[in-house]
C-alpha cells in the first residue's frame, strides 16, 4: 500500500507511524481515557486492512479519529487531532527541503521529467525549479483550497503549472508583434524603434520574443507575415544604394539582379538569426523560448510576395536542421512552425504550391511543420484564420470597439484538466452515477479556474510592462490594472481533458471509433463543452473546452489510477491514457480515417485540438504524404505528423540508417551498430498507419504491416 504525503510524494505504508502517533495522544490525556495497546494494534491493523493500492495521508489519520470515537475514547480523539495540529504546524514552517535536495541531487524523477525543454541537470534551470517547488508546495497548502489540492493529489483534476501559481503571470499568448514592430517597444527600459531593414526586424523579432517569454510561463506565438513589410524596405534600400553606385550605367535587369542578390542574402541572415537566436537564448524560466512561428500566406496581405520568400527560407531552413554539439545536422525543438493550407497552396495546382512541397518535404524528414486548414477553420471560428498559442490552444472570436476581429495580443489565463477515466472507472459501468459524478468533478474544474482568474484580478501592468506597456498584449499605463483584459472574453480560460478511448471502454466496453462509443464520447464532449459556455455566459469570462497536448499528464493520471484501483485492462494496464479525444495509438486505424473521425472532436474541442499520425521516415516518398496534406485541407482543421526518423544515440545523426548483411543497424556517421531498433520505422509503398520493423537477438526481421 502506498501513501501520498502533503507534498505530492509517494511512500510506502509504515503501520508504526500510526502506532506512535496513538501513543503520543495516549499520554497527553487521563489514563481512564486512553486505549490499551492492543486496541492500538487493531487500529492500525484496520487502517492496513482497508487494502488499497494508494491513500492520501489525510484519509489515513480520518479513519484513525473515527476509530477513536467508535472506541468511545472521545478525548483521545481530541489529543489525536490536536496532534494532527500540531504536527502541521511543523510541517508548515519547512515542507521543501527535500524536494530541492533531490532536484540538486538530480534524483527528484517528477520535476526533471516534467518539462522536456528543460535540461534540469544545468544551474540555470535549476534556479527555476528551485523557486517552482517553493511555488507548488505554496500553493499546495495555503493558496488553494483544500478540496482542490486533495482533488489535484488524488488525480481528479490536474491543475497546471503550479510552480508558477504564485506569481501574477500567465499561461501563453498570440505575440501582438505587428503592433510592436510598427511603433516600436521598450526592453529593459531602452526604447526600440521601428526596424529600417528585415535583418533588424529578426533580430528585435527574437529579443521580443525572448522578453515575453521571461515573464509568462507557457508558449508564445508570432505571425511572421508582419515581416514582409521589412523585407520590401531592406529592397528598397539596396536598390537604392545600387542606383546611388551605378546610375543609369546598368541595365534595369542587371540593377534588378544585383539588388535580388542582396535581398536574398539578407532573407537568409535573418531567418538565420531567428533560428539560432530562438535557440541559443536562454529564459529567466531556464529554457529556450517555448514559440512558434505561424506561417500564413494571405491573399489580401499588401506584401504577399515578401512574405512567401520569407516562408519558404523558413522551410529551407528547417528541412537542413541545425547543428548540434557533434557537428551533426538535428532537428530544433523551437521555433515550432504551424503552416496554413489555403486555395492558393492546398496542393491543387495553386500558385504556392511550391511551398507547400516544400513544407512536405520538411514533414517526411523532420517533425514539423504543424497543418492548419484555413478551410476548415472558417468554418469553426467565423470565417477567420489565426494561429494557436504555443501551447496549441485557441482563442474564441473576439471583437474590438470598431468591431473588427481581433487575435494578436490575447492571452490564456491558465488550464486545469479533467481526469475523464477515473469517473468512469468509479461509476463502474453506471451512467447515472458516472453524470452525477462528472458534474462533481467539473464544479472542482470550475472553483480551480477561477483560482486561476482571481489571482489575475487586480495585476498592474508594472510586473511585465513588456506585456502591459509595451506592446506583447497591451499599451496600459504604470499602475494601471489588467483586468479588463481578463473579462469579456477577450483572453481564455481553458477546462482541459484527458482519456476518452479509455473513459468510453469502460462505460460502454468499446472504443469511441465504434457507434456505441461514438455516440457516447461525443455526448460527453458537448457536455463538457455546454458547460464551459454555460460558465463563460454566468461570469463574462473566456472558459475554453482545450484538447491539451499534456503528453505527461497522461502518464500521471494514469499511474495515480493503478496504483489507486489496480490494474484494468486497456485502461491503467498501459501506463498511460489517451491524450484528450484521441484514437488509440494501438487501434488499425489508416491516417485518413483517423483524421476525418477525429475532426468531429476538434469541432467542438474549439478553444484547441490538435490530431495526429505517426508516420515512417518519408524523405524519398512525399507522394503519398501530399495526398493526406491534401486530405488535411478538405477534412480537419489542425493536423501534424510525428515522424519516426532514424536516428543514432551515440553520436545524434538523423538521417538514412543502413541495415547491413548481418541485418545490423548501422550508422553512417560513426559506425555505431545496435540491435535495438524500437525507434525506427521503415516502408516504401507509403502506408501511412501502424507499421514498425524490429531488428532482434536473432537477426530476423520483422515487420507488422496492418494495410497489407
């Protein structure tokens, strides 16, 4: 049996504990009024009786009062939970010792994990974490409601981002850097002009970027067609420097030649700041810029053409990758790149198709970019087409006073997530009893997203004036309040969720792709959905139903659950839960299918959602991968492709492996052979579903092919 401590931790049960802490109360009272030692024992053998594989250590010393009075030894109870007192009072005044210990130590397995972009091994970071663990264990205890935190140890419901709660920051926004380009911005109190040239604009493009990140704790997106306008002045410029140079001694085409020649250095330089810059700065937060960059040709943009040159270097640029610390070409975490299909690119003999190629190539060779399908888009959010916060949530339309539609500049507040197959696992097959107990659950959702809104409330624009003052999101004056910002829907507010493949086989014994499950997940999702607006039309703020990327949370629900109720199969068996509205990754689904099924979801799932496929390394057959690019355009509104690419853990090569005559993985940059080949996946027709090779022990290949 395991206990949760105060502090999140997990401990083995130690029925001594319980012992000593009866026998302490026994001596503060009359000796009429204490309990025999072995009625002491029975106690504690009550409490180990109860068999479950997790308890909070809150309900442990619950059952030991109630034991206490059912003896009728009500002053012993008395002395019991004035100990109780008295112990939490200890507790209180130092609960993070060990915590920061072990993440100095390296051994603290939770916080080193939790966050992929940041290496928690470097001093840099761990100043970060240090001050995260003092947030989470402030928060804990003090800030949020006992209900909330009990529900949060107990896996009900996640709330995210704890070890920045304390502060009065936020979630993730849409960078207003159009606004802050054109009229300029502050940092670190120096005045930043409009830029003269693209390069400039990069460069301070990348010093904002690096700025906001500093001051709110999760993504961040830019649109980069708002640097068109830069690049046609560095044009400007060097033609006119040319003609300054050469007068009319050229011909106009030799003039335009040379000028094009400088322009295109310069379009390379600057995309490469921004990739190098992204990811050589280091935020307060101990990591890179968590950002991404939205890639959005415009029909009506005034700077089309600029802006498609800078797309596609952007393209170029990623599909080469950067070097690591062996020399080798890998592919960049950041910036995140988010590519929109449109009539003009959609891979039906439009005028950019080009590019589109291009971003295909980039898909069957690295991770991104990302697909948004302006198609499908219009049709969910009012004919408008926009990008997703860093974290992949989305804004709901919002308006200004002139009634136009606005996006850059807004913000999320914040996210807890429900954990959808622990009410299924409770209800037990029982609808009744599992929509009681959902509404229970989202109250718990309710009350913690307001915690996250009220710390908000009455924030000055003083403590980020990058944010408040400058531009990011506002032009507030010092000491003015942001929370007109936080109402009226102008930012979000997200309910997050997690399981409903698992949540539907346990209520209806199938999968949500079959039409019993269908009809059920999709009758829980607009539930959860209604409920968010009904919240947004009560209170006038932003509430979101968000499909949440929370690859980590999904694990931890998961193992709460095991280790809480045991193991049930195709639930807690596999260690983790599908991500939000998912399709199992084990399911014979081909990637059509799965995306139009899954667009039913997203649909819904409006304040975000992402679906995707996992696919082989691709690089010599974009064929087939355009075809479902093509599909993305007509069926769903945001795709992406995981891409299982060959790579070497000795020396971080990504590129082509060689399977040699004794069926060895071998690597073509340092030789490195490996059995293991769990990580690589290969195939030449173009399958796009379940499909994976294994090199093992005996060197036979084999190969599971589900489409064949």
């Amino acid at each position: 049996m395991k206990v949760i401590k105060r502090d999140g931790t997990t401990v083995d049960f130690d029925r001594s504990k319980i012992v000593v802490a009866i026998q302490k109360a026994n001596s503060a009272v009359e000796e009429s009024e204490r309990i025999a030692e072995d009625r002491i024992e029975n106690i504690a053998q009550y409490v180990e009786g109860r068999n479950r594989m997790r308890l909070l250590v809150e309900d442990i010393q619950d059952m030991v009062e109630h034991q206490l009075m059912q003896e009728g030894k009500f002053d012993l109870a008395k002395a019991y939970i004035i100990y109780r007192y008295t112990r939490a009072l200890v507790r209180k005044a130092n609960t993070t010792d060990e915590s920061i210990l072990s993440l100095i130590r390296n051994s603290n397995k939770d916080v080193m994990e939790e966050n992929s972009n940041k290496n928690a091994v470097m001093a840099s970071t761990q100043r970060d974490l240090i001050a995260g663990e003092v947030s989470k264990d402030l928060t804990r205890r003090i800030i949020l409601p006992e209900e909330i935190s009990k529900a949060h140890d107990e896996g009900a419901i996640h709330f995210h981002d704890a070890d920045y709660f304390i502060q009065p920051i936020f979630n993730c926004c849409l960078i207003n850097i159009g606004d802050m380009l054109d009229n300029g911005t502050v940092m670190n109190g120096k005045l930043i002009e409009s830029p003269k040239s693209f390069q400039v604009a990069c460069t301070v493009m990348t010093q904002i970027i690096a700025s906001v990140a500093s001051s709110q704790y999760g993504g961040q997106s830019v649109d980069i067609r708002h640097l068109g306008k830069y690049l046609r002045r560095s044009y400007n410029k060097f033609k006119k420097a040319v003609l300054d140079e050469v007068g009319d001694s050229l011909p106009a085409e030799t003039v335009e030649r040379l000028v094009q020649a400088r322009l295109k250095s310069e379009l390379q330089s600057g995309v490469q700041t921004i990739q190098y810059q992204i990811n050589t700065l280091m935020t307060t937060n101990g990591q890179s810029p968590f950002v991404t960059i939205f890639l959005n040709l415009q029909e009506d943009d005034e700077y089309l053409k600029e802006n498609a040159m800078i797309v596609e270097e952007i393209l170029r640029q990623r599909l080469q990758g950067i070097k690591n610390d062996k020399g080798v070409y890998v592919t960049p975490a950041f910036p995140k790149l988010v590519y929109v299909l449109d009539e003009h690119n959609c891979l039906k003999g439009g005028k950019y198709d080009y590019i589109t190629k291009l971003a295909v190539k980039c898909s069957a060779k690295r991770l991104y970019p990302d697909y948004i399908s302006a198609k499908k888009m219009r049709e969910n959010y009012e004919g408008n087409v926009f990008s997703p916060m860093g974290c992949r949530s989305f804004l709901a339309p919002w308006k200004d006073e002139n009634g136009k539609y606005k996006f850059e500049g807004r913000f999320n507040q914040g996210v807890v997530s429900i954990n959808l197959p622990q009410v299924a696992i409770i209800a037990k097959g029982d609808e009744q009893k599992f929509w009681k107990l959902l509404d229970e659950r989202l109250d718990l959702c309710y009350k913690a997203l307001m915690c996250r809104h009220n710390a908000l409330m009455g924030v000055k624009s003083d403590v980020s004036p990058v944010h408040w003052q400058y531009g990011a999101i506002a032009r507030l004056k010092k000491g003015e309040t942001i929370d007109k910002y936080l109402v009226g829907g102008y930012s979000s507010i997200s309910l997050g969720y997690i399981g409903v493949y698992e949540m539907t086989k346990l209520m209806k014994g199938v999968s949500h792709t079959t039409p019993v499950g269908e009809e059920f997940a999709l009758r829980v999702m607009r539930y959860l959905r209604a409920k968010c607006d009904k919240w947004k039309q009560q209170t006038g703020i932003g509430f979101a139903l968000y499909g949440t990327p929370a690859e980590s949370l999904c694990y931890r629900f998961a193992r709460i659950d095991k280790e809480r109720f045991g193991t049930i199969e195709d639930v807690t068996d596999k260690g983790y839960y599908t991500n939000s509205y998912h399709v199992d990754v084990r399911e014979n689904i081909d990637a059509f299918s799965k995306f139009a099924f899954e667009s039913q979801f997203q649909k819904i799932s409006s304040g975000g959602a992402i679906s995707y496929v996992e696919i082989p390394n691709m690089r010599h057959n974009t064929e087939a991968l355009e075809d479902v690019v093509r599909f993305i355009y007509d069926n769903i509104q945001y795709a992406e492709f995981n891409t299982k690419s060959d790579y070497c853990h000795v020396c971080g090569f990504d590129g082509e492996i060689i399977i040699n005559d004794d069926l060895e993985w071998e690597c073509p940059n340092c030789g490195n052979k490996d059995h293991n080949l769990m990580n690589v996946t290969r195939r030449t027709c173009g399958y796009l579903g379940e499909n994976f090779w294994n090199v093992g022990k005996t060197k036979e290949i084999k190969a599971r092919v589900l489409h064949l």
